[in-house]
C-alpha cells in the first residue's frame, strides 16, 4: 500500500484490509475520515474518482506525507472508533469532515444514509455543526434537510427534489382506508390496495430522478392544482437536478 505497509494480494480489492495496512503506517492516534470513513462504514456515497485520496485526521503536530493521502491536522484530535478494525472518526465528525469537500445536496443524501443506519443521532450532528471548522456552515444548512427514513439514496435526492420546488413530502408515508386501517406502505408498490383506498400511486425510477426532474414537478404541481412552471422551478428556488455535486446555493 506504502512504504512499510503490505496487504495480501488476494484482499487488495478489500477496503478494509487496505485501511488495516495503511493504518499501520499512520501514528496510532490518526484515524481515517471523510469520504473514507463513510464508505467503510458502507453510507451511500455520491459519484466519486477512481483516484481519489485517503482522508486521514491527525494531530497539528504531525507531519504525514505520503502519495495517495489527504491529511487534515487538528488542534484538537477527533474521537474516533473501530470499524471493522479500523479506527475511523465518529459518524458526526466523518459527516462534517465530508462537508468540507462537498455540495450541499451530496452532504444531505450522506447524513441521510447514516441516520438511516442509525449510526448517528441527530443531537450528535448538531453538537458537532457547532464547532469551528472548514465545512461547519455548510453542515449546518444540511441538517434540517437530511431524513432517516430514506431507504436509498434515490429516495432522498426524490424528497429533496419536492421540497426544494416547495412540494411537502413525508417519506414511508402510510396510506390508510376510510376506517383509519392501514392499506400499505407507499414504498411497497401494492397499488391495487392503495387505488381502492382512494389514492394515486406515481412510481420513478434511478433515471427519472437522475434526469427527468422536470416531469416529476410537473405531476406534483398537478397533484396540487398549480401552475408548472416553464422552467420547473418555484420563485425563489435553485433547481439544477441534472448536476451530480450542486454547489452550495443550489438548494434553497
């Protein structure tokens, strides 16, 4: 892996065993962070580099400088914990970590996967917005936006889509009938069940969300009997849907 470091052939394609060997390289106070510990702890990630760096968290003292690392020095070393044998920062510190590399829309769907995972509380992701780091202000603004209840990161770029365009959504909403029984979960794609309820059920697909945000605002701004926009979008709202990492104010 570096200088010192050796995984065995066969594991090289395996993230951890690649992580063990490279910790062996690392004082034993670093742990790794960021997109690096998110992946290990297996959130869903946006697209990403093949060439794309270790984040490793360290000390202000320490001078690590090796190819393939990209090392963020502390006054303050991060508390971190053993994942699968590695040692990675705590979920909310990993969150914030992300935060100062990448959109906003990209931070969200990844706070997202942890609160779904159960891996973080939402008082953890706000003890931690609160300290003075690169990434703090963006953390903040995502936060209010992140959901557990998503169960894939589609799910979350579809609810996010709405709200930006001013659509209220509840995720895993329960459909019930006239006695106040509940019919299915719209997730479950029973739409037999959910027609005879009175409801109407729309399905997307990954392409839809992907790049065909326009037609799903239009049938939302017909489920609401509103007007839809020529170019899809409410007053005083940034929707770019087709862009993979929006900058930071593209989601009002």
């Amino acid at each position: 892996m570096t200088y010192g470091a050796h995984v065995r052939a066969d594991l090289a394609g395996d993230h951890a065993a690649r992580l063990r060997a490279w910790q062996l390289a690392l004082p034993f106070w670093s742990s790794f962070t960021g997109l690096t510990a998110a992946r290990l702890r297996g959130w869903w990630l946006p697209p990403m580099p093949e060439c794309l760096p270790l984040f490793v968290a360290s000390g202000r003292a320490d001078r690590i400088s090796r190819p393939g690392l990209a090392v963020c020095r502390h006054d303050e070393i991060p508390r971190w914990e053993l994942v699968d044998g590695v040692g990675v920062t705590s979920s909310g510190e990993t969150l914030l970590a992300c935060a100062r590399d990448l959109g906003l829309l990209d931070v969200v769907v990844l706070g997202d996967a942890a609160l779904h995972a159960g891996d973080v509380s939402r008082a953890e992701l706000v003890a931690v917005s609160r300290l003075r780091r690169r990434g703090a202000p963006r953390f903040r603004r995502a936060i209010p936006l992140m959901d557990g209840r998503a169960e894939s990161i589609y799910e979350g770029l579809l609810r996010i889509l709405h709200r930006v365009c001013q659509v209220a959504v509840e995720p895993q909403y329960v459909v019930l009938d006239e006695a106040g029984d509940p019919v299915a979960r719209t997730d479950l794609r029973r739409v037999g069940r959910i027609s005879d309820a009175g409801f109407e059920r729309r399905g997307y697909t990954k392409e839809d969300v992907l790049v065909g945000a326009l037609s799903i605002l239009r049938d939302a701004d017909r489920a609401l009997g509103r007007p839809t926009s020529p170019r899809g979008s409410r007053p005083g709202t940034t929707c770019r849907a087709n862009r993979s990492s929006p900058e930071p104010d593209d989601i009002g």
